[in-house]
C-alpha cells in the first residue's frame, strides 16, 4: 500500500471525529506493517484528549486484526497572534514554464541509445495510475550515475477539482502528495547503487496556512542524513504566492545492493 494513501485516509478518519471549527495543525504517523492490497484497511479513532483550542485523536489503521499503522493528529481551533515569520520560498521558473513528469518520460524514452531494462523501468512509470500532476524542476539526468545533490524541487498538484471546501479535505489530499517520490530524495547522492528495499518508517505534517491542493503548490524536499541503512528527509509546500503551507520530515530504510551499477546507456 502506498503510504500517503493510508497517511491521508488515517487524517480523514480523524478529522470526522473533531468539529467543524477544529483544522489540524500536524499529524505525526508511524508505519508499523506492511499494507495488503487485498483487503480492506479499518480506521479505528481514540478521542485522546478535547481541550479548549486543541484537540487529539489517535488513529490506528488495521489490517487482518493487527494495527499496519499509527498516528496522532492535533487540531486547534483558529487563534490570531502577532508572532509570525517564514522561510522564504525559493526562486524557480513557474509550472507553466515546466514539462510534467510524463512529458520528461517520453523525452527521455525516444532516445535510442536508452537501454532496453531502463526503458521498461520508465513505461511501468508511466502506466501508473497517479492521481497527482508533477512538474519537476530540476529533472535528473537519467543517463548518468553521477552523485547529485540530496536535494529535489517539484511543482504539484492534485489532479482534477476539489474546490472551496473545509480545509481538513486540503490537507487530507497534501497528505497524500507529501509522501510521492519524498524518500526518494535521499537516493540522488546514491544514484550508482542499486535498490534492495525502501520503505517508509514514519512520517510527520505541519500544517500552517491555508491553501489548495487541487492549485499548483512547490514541493521543497531535502536529506540532511543517510546512514546505518536508514535515511532522513525533509520538505516544504509552498503556495504560489510565497506563503509557506505545510512542513514535512520522513524517515525511511533504504537497502542497497553494495556492487555499483554500470551506466544505464
């Protein structure tokens, strides 16, 4: 099961349990066993604790009786304060300027000198089913092995309209965005090994103003660390206009095959 479907059906499931007022602010989630496609996953709700401004359920996502994943998600009732700054977004070409990953794709698979395994490897990509646009901004060059920076900036969307409605839906759908290709970027200094096993161990949102998961948001995601099998991410979304939407961290493993690749040409 892909993580930010459970991570944002677990939020949607929690969201039902606080009232209309109460937006959440962060979830924090821990991926516990791995999902089965094949059946259905039971969102089980704990009202942990309902204060004044916030409130805290905990959410547990169970699969043939035994919990596949755990969060806590915090909600605040809306608050003003004159403590307030950002990071400032970074300066990049807008998404209009910009191919979606699946123009790259075609690009890249009409060169003939691509081998005939990498080729395969980009038409699987390309037949998935997501639900998300992305528009990369510094797309990879996919003919070399070279170590690249841990660090990756992409336009993203939800595909289709969702439209002016409770904010909880928004972060619902940004919850499951955050997690696509995030991990990941902890691979890009790494390129010359060979994937064993990835996986998610946990992951965490903040949510800081309002925004629009169906309008093109800029996805900052960055590793600061890679070790002992295990690998650290962070990201930023940002809106259009330079506010700052939501803050994200993920922890993952990551296996690798110690013989380096040859080039993919």
């Amino acid at each position: 099961l892909f993580g930010g479907q459970i991570v944002g059906q677990a939020l949607v499931a929690a969201a039902r349990a606080v009232s209309t007022g109460e937006q959440v602010h962060s979830v924090h989630c821990y991926f516990v066993r791995a999902g089965d496609p094949k059946v259905p996953v039971l969102y089980q709700v704990e009202r942990t604790s309902t204060g004044k401004s916030f409130s805290v359920r905990s959410v547990k996502a169970i699969q043939h009786g035994k919990p596949i994943f755990i969060c806590q998600a915090s909600f605040q009732l809306s608050q003003d304060s004159p403590v307030q700054h950002q990071f400032t977004m970074p300066t990049v070409p807008p998404p209009e300027e910009l191919l979606t990953q699946e123009e790259l794709i075609q690009k890249f698979l009409q060169n003939p000198n691509l081998a005939e395994k990498y080729r395969k490897h980009l038409n699987r990509i390309q037949a998935e089913d997501v639900p998300i646009d992305i528009k990369p901004v510094n797309p990879p060059d996919v003919f070399t092995l070279e170590p690249q920076e841990s660090k990756q900036l992409f336009w993203v969307r939800a595909r289709g309209y969702i439209g002016e409605m409770d904010l909880k839906v928004h972060c619902c759908v940004a919850a499951y965005i955050s997690d696509y290709a995030f991990l990941g970027t902890a691979l890009l200094p790494h390129r010359q090994y060979r994937i064993k096993f990835m996986v998610s161990l946990d992951h965490s949102m903040w949510f800081h103003a309002p925004f629009r998961a169906d309008h093109w948001m800029l996805y900052e995601c960055e590793s600061p660390w890679a070790g002992g099998c295990r690998a650290l991410v962070q990201g930023r979304l940002w809106r259009k206009d330079g506010v700052l939407a939501a803050t994200c961290a993920q922890e993952g493993v990551i296996r690798v095959d110690q013989t380096a690749n040859q080039s993919k040409l």
